[in-house]
C-alpha cells in the first residue's frame, strides 16, 4: 500500500500561478487519496467572528465550516479525511458538565438536518473513530454509519480521550483479527482498505500525534501548518499546498551528480538559514517566530 521510493522531480516544474487556475480534472491527478486534517483554534476563530464559544451556536457554526472545508476536499478529488474532532486536552478541561457537552456538539453532525445534508446530497459517508475506548460513544458511532452507509468520500471523525486509546484499539484489532500485515491491520482497524496518508495539513504547533494522525496510515507524509485558526481553508490556499505537495517538495533524483555542488549558488541560504519550529508568545497562545531569510539570494 505504501511506497517508500520517494518520486522523482518532473522533467519542467509547472508554475504556482498555473496551477491555481488549472482544470479541475488536472488537479485531481495529484491529490492524495487520503489527507490528514488538524484543526485547533475553533473557539479561537468563533471569538474572532463575534461568536459566544459558550453557546450551541459555536459548535453548529463550527461544523458548517467545517462541511465547506470537507466539500471542497472531497471536490478536489480526496478520498479520505481524516480529522481529529476531540483530543486529551479537551477532555482535561475542568468547566462543569464539559465532557456531556463536547459529545453533545458531535451529535450535531448527525442530528441536525441542515448540518447532515451535504453528506445525504452528495453521496459522503460520516465514520466516528474511538468508541472502542469510549463506550459511551458506540450508539454515536452507529448512528454516523446508519445515516450515510456508501459513498465513494468519507470523513473520518476520531475522538480521542486519552493518549493511549489509538494504539490500545489497534493492538486489540489486530489481536481479534490476527492480522500478520499492515494491510491486514488497517482493514481490522478501520473495517476496509485505505490508501495511505501521504498529506497532512494542521494548526498551530508543528508537531505530529498518535491523537492527529491516525495509526498505520501514515505514509511518507509531507506536513503544513496553517496559523489561521479554525475551519479556515480557502481553495487556493488548498491548491497552492497541493503544488508544493506534488511538484516542489519532489526534489529526488536517481543520479545525484553534481548536486550537492548546486548548493554553493544560495550558500547563505543553506549556511545562514532559519531555524522552523521556534515560536514567540500572542498573549496566551504560541505562534511561529518571524523568520530572517536571506531573500536576495532566493530565486525569484
């Protein structure tokens, strides 16, 4: 399923503008089948909208974002997203009756007409991960896959309580199962083939769970991490990702000759280059350091 040889670069790299109004069908042919899809920030992009996060109407407003988001995924060409909705660290806020309600806003999904609609219209199914360790999640989770039983596009909801609980349902799928492959596994797991996730675009802090991505579907995956908090992802924003996903990142080649020479012509870059990951402090949240980049050594 998965292929480790990393592609080579295209003869001629098709340029970003190009790209970004290109024919949908030419787009397709370089989506990934599955994309891993972070989101944080949601009370943080509801407070910037002018929406009271202590309401319902944050988490209905929330979802229909997150709907266009799917839809225009899935319109792209994606097959599988993959997004954790809850992860440990909401479920270790202290506010009374929290936990009830954060289960209550996952129900939205399913239970309000206007929010279920573009998955009954268009043929998408909803599954909801990690009932196996949250039993009180089982009748949810059944209810996702009654109300959207095929389609050829699914969102993949997980919900994840504690650190642990993704690797505790694998190992118990596999020892159920006695699955003796990846393959084997990811079928135990998930109940069907998946193409491996070779995309992940995320929030805030790069960094990589097991509670964010799911077990045994990452591939060789290139990472993006938006500072735009919530469901706030544009179509060019989309295609741009997806042209340094399938043509800029794809620097390998069989014959290296000569390449580590080519080095010497953006010396600064390579000697004098920033440091990614560092950060400074916005008030209570973290956000990426400005970064100094020797700009007039980068090609234009």
């Amino acid at each position: 399923m998965s292929d480790e040889k990393a592609p080579e670069q295209p003869a001629e790299l098709p340029s970003l503008e190009r790209f970004l109004t290109a024919p949908l069908e030419e787009v397709r042919q370089v989506v990934p089948a599955t994309l891993v899809w972070v989101v944080e920030g949601t009370r943080r992009s509801a407070a910037l909208a002018g929406i009271d996060v202590r309401t319902e109407d944050y988490a209905r407003w929330s979802m229909a974002r997150m709907n266009e988001c799917v839809g225009m995924f899935f319109h792209h060409g994606v097959r599988h997203v993959f997004t954790p909705l809850l992860t440990p660290s909401q479920f270790a806020e202290v506010p009374p009756r929290y936990r009830e309600r954060l289960f209550d806003w996952v129900a939205m999904l399913v239970r309000e007409r206007e929010l279920l609609a573009p998955y009954l219209q268009n043929g998408w199914r909803l599954r909801l991960l990690g009932a196996e360790s949250l039993p009180e999640l089982r009748p949810l989770a059944e209810e996702f896959a009654a109300a959207t039983p095929r389609g050829e596009h699914t969102l993949w909801c997980s919900i994840v309580a504690e650190s642990g609980a993704p690797w505790n349902e694998l190992l118990q799928a596999v020892v159920r199962t006695g699955s003796r492959t990846r393959e084997d596994a990811i079928r135990a797991l998930y109940g069907e083939d998946i193409p491996l996730a070779s995309l992940m675009v995320a929030f805030g802090k790069p960094l990589v769970s097991p509670e964010q991505v799911p077990p045994l579907l990452a591939g060789k995956m290139d990472c993006y991490f938006t500072q735009r908090p919530g469901y706030r992802i544009t179509e060019r924003e989309f295609r741009t990702i997806l042209h340094d996903h399938a043509y800029v990142r794809r620097t390998w080649r069989p014959d290296k000759t000569g390449r580590a020479e080519e080095a010497t012509e953006f010396r600064r870059a390579w000697e004098e280059g920033p440091l990614l990951g560092l950060g400074i402090r916005l008030g209570p949240f973290w956000y990426p350091a400005p970064l100094a980049l020797p700009l007039e050594e980068l090609p234009e």
